[in-house]
C-alpha cells in the first residue's frame, strides 16, 4: 500500500492531453499524483486511488499539462512597471498558464548595466522569484543580458550562484555576432540556456538582429522568431528554420503573418517540434492573461493545425526544448495542471474542434506541484462543464 504526504486523485476525465507531439492524446479518465509529481496516468478502474487527499471530480473536462510561457520580462513579485500592472502573474495563471520563463528583467526601472550590478541583479531576481511564487506559478527568472566588457569568469559565477538563463541577447550593448557567439558559448559552458531578440528594435533601446547575428550567436532558442514586434523578411525567417536546430519560438506579441510563416516552414521541415510559445509579455503591447492560449487557439486555426498538436506547443515541446521537469503528462514529471472545456456557445462538437475554430476553451482548474491553485477562470470565456473539488 502507498502511504503519502500528500496524494491527489483526479477522476472523471473527459480527455488527456500529453504534450507529446508522437501522441497527443492519452488514453484514461484519472491521474494520481504523490507529493506533487504525477505517479500514474489511465483508469481508474485499474490506478491505486485509495486513501487520497484530495479527490476532483473533473466532470467529463480536459486536462493537459499546465501551460509554459517561454518568454516573459518579470520584474519583481506580481507587479511589473511596464505597464503600471499589479497581478498580471495570478491574471495569467488564470490562463492556464504555470510556468513562466524569463527572457531577461529588463523593465527594472534604473536597471544597472555595469557587469556587477547586472550579475547581482540577475542573482537576486532569480532569488526572489525562487522564494516566492505569486499564485503558486513558477518563474524561472534571473536572466541577465549580456554586455560588453563580461568575462568567462562572470558566466561561472553567475551559474555557480543559481543563474542558469540569459536574457535576450541583443538588449544590451552586444548586438554584434563575434561576441554574441563568444559569451553564449561561455554561458553553455556553464549551463545557461540562452535566447535572442530577432528581429527589429522593440521600444526605444532595442535594436535590430538580423539572421545573421542570429546564427553566428547560436543561442539555445531563437527568441520571438516573428519578431517582437518587427518581423525579420520572410527569406531571412525561412533562413534560420532552415539553417540551424535551435528551438523557433513564436509569441503573441510578435507578427501573426511572421509566426504562420515560421510554422509552415517547421512543418514543411517535419520538425514541429521545435515550436515553442511565449507572450513577451509585459511589454509596449500590455499584459495578455490568455496570450497562449489565444497563440494555441490562432496557431491551430490559422496554421491548420490539430488544437491537441498545437497544445503541444506551449507545453511538451518548450519541456523538452528546454529541459523542464514540467509540460508533459508522463510518470515523475512536476503535477502541473489545466483543466479546461469547450467554452459556451462556442462552435465545434467539443474543445479540440472549438479550438481549431479559433476558440479559447474555458480555463476550469489548474494545480501545481498537486495543489489547486484556481478555479473557475476569471479571464477565459466561461466552460461548459466545470471540474469540482470533492
Ligand atoms: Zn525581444
């Protein structure tokens, strides 16, 4: 018999999504966890539910592995200064969204650009949203941007106090390919992952990477590859999915034209797989609660693309992209949770097919590391059916 700190039963399953592109959907109506990690996927009929915690009767809905935004610019706790926001982060849980990853947090106002004061603030963001998760949701954070003058030695400290991202190349003083590619490689060396901006200047102080820069830096991710907002050309976009592995991100913040034109070439590559999806936000454009989900809902529609395939997009594939231990249902992997159904009055015989209409489905739940953490969305057009707390 198991015994638990902590055992969470969820029954009632209308449908599994994996974020697995090799198979989308898994078959099973209930997923126990233990203690925050996923211990068994399938029927009920055949899972050890006895003696659990809590029990949720999710009501026929489906549930998917909690949404992963890749590129976001947190600056502190739940408030950014970007757009004078206060709880954007529990607004964008209430998108199903649970983890969020940091592209560098460059909205700090007075933002030190010195190499010790950039390292001690990448050092203390990746401290303080560590030690405190607004809702319950992940920020991955501390990830400072790169600039001249920074030395080996920095990329090993910088790793060896707990800073394992960088911030998007290109929004400090290196734009250049030469040291781009140098201080990237310094930082895998160290166990970093690393992302760019590509494409035109942002807001005032950004500023243009072209696919060149792109390629010679080689970063871990090709950040917002259909711009932020200012797309590359289309030959130069073709050029780095063709050219190079690196992870194609797509954001809502970015242009729509770019990001159809991204997922066709990866689809025409039959590497799929290595579309991931971010807002980048806060940004000029503002906060968007819904902005992947509404990426997966224009993805699918626009780009013709199974909604339990485009689903994958912001889950599984930024997982296995990046190397988390959320965003797929399988064995051991973090209890992070949406529970969502087809919206009401939206067109489509279920959510999938509600989806690829151009739908958002209605946000009923999420949970993470095994806790609920919301419940019936405050953002998402209202579901059809609701899961319950039992
Ligand atoms: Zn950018």
């Amino acid at each position: 018999m198991e015994t638990s700190e902590n055992k969470l039963v969820i029954k009632n399953i209308g449908m599994i999504l994996s974020g697995k592109l090799e198979q989308p959907i898994l078959d099973g109506d209930c997923i126990v966890s233990i203690d925050g990690k996923i211990s068994a996927i399938g029927y009920e009929k055949d899972l050890n539910t006895d003696q659990p915690d809590q029990v949720i009767n999710a009501n026929g809905v489906t549930i998917s592995p909690g949404l992963i935004d890749s590129h976001i610019h947190p600056v502190v706790g739940d408030y950014t200064p970007r757009q004078q926001q206060l709880h954007w982060i529990d607004s964008t849980l209430n998108g199903g969204v649970t983890t969020l990853i940091s592209a560098g947090e460059v909205h700090m106002p007075g933002r030190p650009k010195d190499i010790v004061g950039l390292k001690a603030m990448a050092i203390a963001a990746q401290r303080w949203y560590e030690n405190f998760r607004p809702s319950g949701v992940k920020v991955l954070a501390g990830a400072p941007v790169i600039e001249h003058g920074m030395e080996e030695e920095d990329f090993k400290q910088l790793s060896d106090a707990g800073v394992k991202l960088l911030g998007e190349v290109g929004l400090g003083s290196v734009k250049d390919g030469p040291t781009a590619k140098k201080m990237v490689q310094w930082a895998r060396k160290y166990g970093m992952q690393s992302t760019i901006h590509t494409g035109g200047p942002s807001i005032p102080g950004s500023g243009l990477i072209d696919k060149d820069v792109v390629l010679e830096a080689d970063t871990d991710v090709i950040g917002h590859i259909n711009g932020g907002h200012s797309a590359l050309p289309d030959d130069q976009i073709v050029c780095l999915c063709e050219s190079c592995q690196r992870s194609l991100e797509i954001v809502h913040n970015g242009n729509e034209r770019a990001a159809i034109l991204t997922l066709n070439t990866a689809r025409e590559l039959d590497q799929l797989d290595r579309i991931i999806l971010g807002t980048d936000g806060p940004a000029g454009s503002g906060v968007q609660p819904l902005g992947i989900l509404r990426m997966i809902a224009f993805l699918s529609s626009f780009g013709n693309i199974p909604a339990e395939v485009a689903f994958c997009f912001g889950t599984g594939n930024t997982s296995r992209n990046r190397k988390l231990d959320v965003g797929l249902m399988e064995v051991g992997y973090c209890a992070d949770f949406v529970l969502m159904d087809q919206a009401q009055h939206s067109p489509g015989n279920n959510l999938l097919a509600s989806v690829e209409q151009g739908n958002l489905p209605g946000v009923g739940m999420t949970i993470i590391d095994g806790m609920v953490r919301s419940q019936r969305s405050r953002n998402t057009p209202p579901a059809q059916k609701l899961p319950q707390i039992i």
